[in-house]
C-alpha cells in the first residue's frame, strides 16, 4: 500500500469506519506483533499490547497529522511497552507467585533453538536498547527518525544501537549449555 | 526509512576514523541479518478477530461519547445564549434613565367614561352638599367678624389717637 491509500484509509479511520481499522489491524498487527512478543518475550503479553494498540488507536488516529504513520504508531506502541513493563514491575512485585507461574508457562511454549536464543539474549539487554532494536527492525525507522524521537544526537543513537546488536550478536553466539540462568 | 549500510558508515565516519566505522558498520549488518533470519512469531486468526471485535466495541462507544459531548456542547451553548439575553434584557431594565421605565397613566380615570349616571352623580353629590356647608360656615364666620368690628370701631380710633400723641411729642428723639 503506498502512501496515498495509506493516508485515505487513515481518513476513513477518522471519519469512524470501522472497514477501515479492520484494514489497518490486517496491515499492521503481524509487524506490531512482532515488536511486542520480541521485547515481553511472551505471546499472551504481546497479544494484550496490540489489542491495547488497536484500541488506543480509536481514539488517537484524529491526532496523526501526516508523516510516517509507521513512525507514529511504533512510536505509540514503544511507549505501550514502556507501560505495561511499568505495571509489570509492579504487579511482580505485588504478585510474586503469579510471575513465577507465568514464566513457568512462558519457558514451556515451543520454540526453535534460534528463537529460544533471540529471547533469551533480548531479555538481558537493557530494555532502552531492546526497544530501540526492535524499533529499527520493525517500525524501519532510520538513525535520524530514532533520534530525533529519542531527543538524542544521532552519533548517541548509533553508538547505543552498534553496542546493543553487538552484545546480542555475541550473547546468541554463545551456546546454549554456557549461557548463565 | 532504514538507511543502507553505505549511509550508516558515512554517518558514523563522522564521529569515528573510516575503520572503526566500517567495523560499526559490519556489525550492524551482521545483527540485522541474524534477526531476519529469526523471523517474529504471527498472530492467530482468532486473536486478530477478537481484536477486531474490541476496536468495533470501543468505536460505537467513541461514536457515542462523541455525540454526548456535541449534544452538551449544543445544550451548554443554547443555556448561555438565552443567560446572556436575559441579563442583557435585566441590565437594560435596571439601567433606564428614570421617568423612562415608568408607564404614563391614563390622563383620566376610566371611571369618569362610565356610562352609568347613578354611579357617577353619587360622589358629586356629596360634594356639593359638603361645600355648600362649608360656604354657609364661612359666612357665619364673616357676618361675626363684622358685627365684633362694628361694635368695636372706637378702640380702633382711640388707638390710633394715641400713636399720633406718641409721634408729636418726639419723646423718641431723646
């Protein structure tokens, strides 16, 4: 879809046509998918986060003003991401038990070893620089957009970006018997 | 839009030497590549339309908040439009010159083009009646001050013997 149909889909969106988010969810749920099971780690969070997106998208599409719309909404899910990895820490500290549980599910889904690993190495990087990965690899954004989202000059961006991909690429090289708990 | 990896070289080759940003530049790659060749976990059909569901759900309910607000706008803006006539009416009222706001009385009462001469000739005869009797006690009070004059008339001459008296004898002169 270029950009012309992007951007009238997005009007119908605001005029309230409901054809038209059911489009929109087809467009983008497997990419913002992606995004969030890569950074939770979980697919029952993830698929939480998009449906949460979806819905905030309800009510925040009159306030896309043009640009990348693949920006803009990344941008909304990073910052969904950031919340629910807020309330996360709350509700683990809160329900300890409950965590433990849900990791005990979470380690028994079935994965191929190079997906197990991208986890695994994902989830001991800081969330700054996982979000800021995933950001590049699923939203595309360039060095130039992430920095300026981030309010950082862009030679920031790229250091944080090289030592993150450099630290997973070295942490997902490690096999799978030397990896610490 | 990603940058090709050309690009992020020159955009590091300004922060760096060409080596180290080369070598920045690799890296990249080769982690761009090693998460392509992971490629991310789908959605099922089921989540997508349970999804779908939630964002209708939450369109008609946007749908009518937006009309509630459009209604108590319309309602809050009808409200102030007849406030402000009335305090303008109010204002106006209380600020007319005096004399203005005052409604001119009919020159004659109503009364008076009553067609019923009973009614009209009952208060005009009473009238009459008492003015003729205060006429009569006038007259009584005249003829009674005549008479005590007419008796009276030489103190009223000796009086004035005397003030005569007074003024020759000019005892005022010292």
């Amino acid at each position: 879809m270029d950009s012309e149909q992007l951007k009238l889909l997005i009007d119908k969106c605001k005029a309230g046509q409901a054809g038209a988010f059911d489009q929109l969810i087809a467009l983008y749920a497997d990419r913002c998918f992606g995004f969030f099971y890569r950074l939770s780690g979980h697919r029952q969070t993830a698929e939480d986060l998009l449906s949460e997106l979806f819905i905030k998208l309800v009510e925040k599409i009159g306030s896309w003003d043009g640009g990348s719309f693949d920006n803009w909404i990344f941008t909304i899910a990073g910052n969904l991401f950031k919340d629910s990895l807020r309330a996360d820490y709350r509700r683990k500290r809160l329900l300890q038990e409950k965590a433990e549980q849900l990791q005990t599910q979470e380690e028994s889904e079935p994965r191929n070893d190079l997906e197990d690993k991208l986890h695994w190495a994902l989830k001991r990087l800081e969330p700054e620089i996982a979000e800021l990965i995933m950001m590049r690899f699923y939203a595309d954004f360039s060095f130039k957009e992430l920095a300026k989202m981030r309010n950082e000059p862009i030679g920031t961006t790229l250091c944080k970006m090289h030592r993150g991909l450099k630290k997973l690429r070295e942490m997902m090289e490690v096999p799978e018997k030397q990896r610490p708990v | 839009m990603k940058e090709s990896y050309e690009d992020i070289r020159k955009i590091l080759e300004q922060f760096m030497n060409t080596q180290t940003a080369g070598q920045m530049a690799k890296d990249i790659r080769q982690a761009d590549a090693l998460l392509s060749a992971v490629p991310a976990a789908k959605t099922s059909e089921e989540t997508l339309a349970a999804i779908r569901e939630k964002v209708h759900c939450r369109l008609a309910a946007y749908r009518v908040r937006n009309l509630r607000i459009r209604i108590e706008k319309y309602v809050a803006a009808v409200a102030a439009t007849i406030l402000i006539a009335v305090l303008v009416g109010v204002f106006f009222r209380t600020h007319q010159p005096t004399g203005q706001n005052q409604r001119p009385l009919p020159l004659a009462a109503a009364s008076l083009w009553n067609d019923s001469f009973a009614a009209d000739n009952d208060p005009v005869g009473e009238l009459t009646t008492k003015v003729e009797q205060l006429t009569g006690q006038i007259d009584t009070v005249n003829q009674t001050a005549t008479q005590w004059l007419e008796e009276n008339s030489g103190l009223t001459v000796e009086i004035e013997n005397l003030e005569k008296i007074a003024l020759n004898a000019d005892f005022w002169k010292g």
